[in-house]
C-alpha cells in the first residue's frame, strides 16, 4: 500500500467510525474528551523514541496518527476544516520556514 492509499484509508475509517452506523463510543467523543487522549499518545511517541525496538515507535506514532485524523473529521463534521487543510497549511508552512530549500536563500550550516 502506497503512503496516500494508507492515509486515505485512515481517514475513511475515522469517518466510518463515526458515522451513524459506525462505533457508538466514538461518535459520541468530542474534542473536549479527547484532549487526554492526545496528550497520553504524545508522551507515549516520547517514550518509544528512547525504545530500542523500532516497533514500538511505529506503533506509537500511529495511535498519535489516529487522534489527529480523528480530530479533523470531528472539525470536517462541524464545517471547520478537514485534514486535507491541515496537511496543506503544515505543508505550506514548513515550505515557508525552509527558504534554503525550497527557495533561494543559501545557508552555510544548521545555525543560520
């Protein structure tokens, strides 16, 4: 499976899940009630990045993974942006902030 057919499914499936045949426990979670959720699978990215096995990173980066898309169908649901926005808008973003990059800006070493 290519990287935007992973992606794509993931965000199909947090649709699903919250759909109204989908799963009552999630689509009954708000962005209030997920807060915790996404603190907890931050510190636990931080912890496996210490892990010597690798597996344990993955598998950690994807429940991270999974809160962020299931954040952003909650705000597609309410008409503020879906994840498409928010992956332009960081994409834009590091675009902006990397001008030796992606523009013309030359740069000598990490420091300037």
């Amino acid at each position: 499976m290519t990287d935007s057919a992973a992606f794509a499914a993931l965000v199909e499936l947090c649709a699903r899940l919250r759909a109204p045949d989908g799963c009552p426990w999630d689509r009954e979670q708000t962005l209030e009630s997920l807060r915790a959720y996404i603190i907890e699978e931050a510190y636990e990215v931080v912890d496996a990045i210490g892990d010597p096995r690798p597996g344990q990173l993955a598998g950690e980066l994807g429940d991270l993974l999974f809160q962020i898309v299931f954040v952003a169908q909650i705000a597609r649901e309410k008409g503020w942006f879906d994840i498409a926005e928010v992956c332009e808008g960081i994409r834009s973003k590091m675009v902006r902030r990397h001008p030796h990059v992606f523009g013309d800006v030359e740069v000598d070493d990490a420091a300037h």
